[in-house]
C-alpha cells in the first residue's frame, strides 16, 4: 500500500525502494501485480512429476531403498539432490508404513495404566568403547531398573550379563529404590526366559520366588510396552556416559550414574492436576520389603594376577601365595556371602579371603601370603654392587687358543670333509693291470661250434 501511495504521489521505484528499504526489483514486481502482499512466492516442486511412479514403486516393494529409488528418478529426469529426495519422500509419506518391521510407530498405540507398586522394569544398557581401566572388553553394562508408576529409577555397571551378575544387579537396584513392586517386567533375555517361547527359565523362577515378584515378558517386538526403563536408559546413555572422561574408574563411574538418578527424581509431575515431583511420587509407592540377603547365585569372574600377588575384584585387591604372578585365576563368591574363593583354571582353591565392601579400595592380605611373598623377594635379592661396566678385560689364554684352532681349521667335520680322496693310488692301479698279459686262447670244441652256430 505504501509502494502505490506513494507512486501515485509521483514517486520513483529508486526513491520508494531508498525509502521503504527494499530491493527495486521487488517494489516493481508488486506495482506491476507480479506479487501479492503477504504471500510468499514459491518455486514449483521438483518431485511433484515423480510422486506417482514413487507411490507406485514403493507400493510394489515397500522394502526398496531410497538411494536405488534415487537411481531411478534421476535417469528419468530427476535433477533434485538426494536430501532433497528424501525429505519430499517423507513429506508426502510415499513409503507404506510395514508393521512386522515398524511394530511400535505408525499404529495407534493404547495407554497403559501402571498402578502404585505395582511393576518395576528392567533392561540392559550396553555402553561401547569404555576406559581400558575397566578391563571389561567392548561393551560395559548396565542394568536400570524403573518404577512404571513414579519414574523413578537407578542403575548398576556390572562387568558382563550372565545370571550371578544379573542377579547381583536385580539385587542392588531394589536396595537403592527401597524395596521391590509385586512385578518385574524384562524383554526377552536369555537370562530371564526362553527367547523363542517367552517361557522363565526353571534358574530365574527361583530367583522371582525368593524375592516374591511375579515376572512379566514383553510380547516380541513391543518395545513401548517398557517405554519408562527405555527412557531411563536415554537418560543415562546422553547424560552421563556419553562425557565420561578416560580416567575414570568403576567405583567413580557407579557414583556418577546415582548422582544423576537422584537428580532426576526433581522432575515435575502432573498428576490429576496437582504438581507433584518424581521423587514424591515414588516415596508413596507401597514396595515390598526384600530379603536381607541377596539370592545365593555363585558370582565366577577371571582375573590375572598382578606382580605383587594380588587379585582385583570389586574394587578391592585380594592376596594369593607367591608365583603366580601372570597366571589367570578365578574369583568365586557366592551372593550373600561374606566370604570368597580364588581358584586357579584347575579348581585349586588358593585363597581364600573375607570379602571387603565394594569398591572401597581395601588390600586384603594374607598374612602366610605376605611372609611368604616376602621370602621370595628376598630369596632372589642380591646386595652385591652392580658389574662394572667401564672395564678393560682382553681376550683370556684359553681364549686366545680357542681363535687359534678356529683360524687352523676343524680337526673333525662332516663325514664327507674327512674323506681323502688320492689320484695317485687310482693311477698306480691302472698301470698294474695294463701291465699284466691277458690270458691265452682256449680252442672251441667240435660240440660248442655245434651249439653257437645252431
């Protein structure tokens, strides 16, 4: 409106462009109604021509990958990028949504109801690339367990996900939620049930039974179903794995992950309109008591004994006698226990030791180890002063006579040097029988003409 006042005033496009800061081009177009006041002006879609051979190829084969989909629109014509491609492929929703391969997106999905008390969830969290310190291979591990009512949840790094050390892990989270819920839901992992039927195995239905929980499998592919511990599990993966340092040992990573848990207990929470907090909501949760004991799994981790004779576990050292250092041995401690044993690969018991509480860095020694150590150490000490090393010293006589030989030469070798061969005797033999006559010819008799001509 303004462009058109003052053009009617007189005005020219230089001077309405100067004074309403826009391009000349621009206030031409809109004097000559080439644009309209407050729409954007568009450029046709490239991939509006292609959008039915798409719809009618990804209908035929929903599977077909994108880059061999761009492939083909480029021979016909195509000249968009492929990000471009794929955006308008998403835009226009062109690929059908398959839901044996997208069983949790695209379909309408019901709430759940998770009633006070009533379902912890549980489920693994690998961790690639950890600090070599941790001598735990590729991957370390986390269990998470959550509260599906409150939110609440906490985690413990374990070294593998084998039955001790998931049991372990089940035990310390309940302690650090405060008790247990009537259920325990997991996906399907080996440890837990058989994959293929969802079936507990006979060794967990134990484990549910002593903490009296009834255990819950998720259906295959409903990975919704445990959408909370799922959350949990970005949570920590974002928030504290991804900065730790390399540094850093297990006892402290294990203080960082429930420092965070406990932070997160400050979100808020609506609740039948009232604000409320995650912690709070947990705090009112009815949990059952547990036992005061963990279930007695036999817990058997490897471990190789440093030069010092002494064994790591659980963020302490323990004691073994005297050479073994280098040597692979086993840890065996039985849940519940105060005690443990260290084995070697034969199931030799050579040390047994008091268990010391985890991760507080305590050096449990033997005192028979310690004497024993001792004696060797001092078996194999010397306190003689160190060679000299910036001495003369030539060859010793016996030295010298050794050189001397070799210069001469060997007086036995192989049995081929000590062969001698004498032409002189092979001549003198040839002379002797050129000089001895031949013997004199015998006439053949009357028969023997007979029998050579016959």
């Amino acid at each position: 409106m303004d462009a058109h006042a003052l053009r009617r005033q007189g005005w020219t496009i230089s001077a309405i462009a100067r004074h309403l800061g826009r391009d000349r081009k621009t206030i031409r177009a809109y004097l000559n109604g080439e644009r309209t006041a407050g729409q954007r002006r568009q450029a046709p879609d490239a991939f509006v021509p292609f959008l039915p051979y798409c719809r009618q190829r990804l209908a035929d084969d929903p599977h077909l990958w994108a880059s061999t989909l761009f492939d083909e629109v480029v021979g016909l014509g195509y000249e968009g990028a492929y990000s471009t491609f794929t955006r308008a492929l998403r835009r226009y929703r062109v690929r059908p949504h398959c839901e044996p391969c997208h069983a949790s997106t695209g379909r309408n999905v019901a709430v759940i109801a998770h009633p006070p008390g009533e379902e912890i969830q549980f489920d693994w969290l690998e961790l690639p690339d950890p600090p070599e310190g941790w001598r735990v291979g590729e991957h370390a591990h986390l269990l998470v367990g959550a509260l599906a009512h409150s939110g609440r949840w906490r985690a413990v790094l374990t070294e593998s996900e084998d039955f001790p050390h998931l049991v372990q892990a089940l035990d310390d989270v309940v302690r650090k939620l405060g008790g247990t819920a009537r259920r325990w839901r997991f996906d399907r992992m080996a440890t837990v049930c058989y994959p293929s039927s969802g079936q507990v195995t006979a060794a967990f239905a134990a484990v549910a039974k002593y903490y009296g929980v009834g255990v819950d499998i998720c259906p295959p592919r409903r990975g919704n179903r445990k959408g909370v511990v799922e959350k949990a599990n970005h949570s920590a993966a974002q928030r504290w794995w991804r900065p730790v340092p390399d540094g850093l040992a297990v006892v402290q990573a294990q203080s960082g992950v429930d420092k965070l848990s406990l932070r997160m207990d400050d979100r808020r929470r609506r609740i039948d309109g009232a604000v409320t907090t995650v912690g709070e909501l947990a705090v009112a949760e009815p949990l059952l008591d547990i036992p005061v004991r963990p279930f007695p799994a036999e817990l058997e981790v490897e471990r190789t004994v440093s030069p010092q004779s002494l064994v790591a576990f659980d963020g302490n050292f323990y004691s073994v006698p005297p050479g073994l250092a280098g040597v692979t041995v086993k840890v065996l401690h039985r849940l519940g226990e105060d005690d443990l044993r260290i084995v070697t690969a034969g199931r030799a018991v050579v040390a047994c030791h008091r268990r010391a509480p985890r991760g507080a860095g305590q050096t449990v020694r033997d005192d028979g180890h310690v004497i024993a150590l001792e004696r060797a150490v001092l078996s194999s000490f010397s306190d003689r002063a160190p060679c000299k090393t910036k001495v003369r010293k030539p060859p010793s006589a016996a030295a010298l006579a050794e050189a001397e030989r070799l210069r001469e030469g060997p007086a036995t070798g192989s049995s081929a040097e000590r062969v001698v061969i004498d032409l002189t005797h092979y001549a003198a033999v040839a002379d002797r029988l050129r000089s001895v006559p031949p013997p004199p010819k015998q006439e053949e008799s009357p028969e023997c003409v007979r029998h050579r001509c016959r």
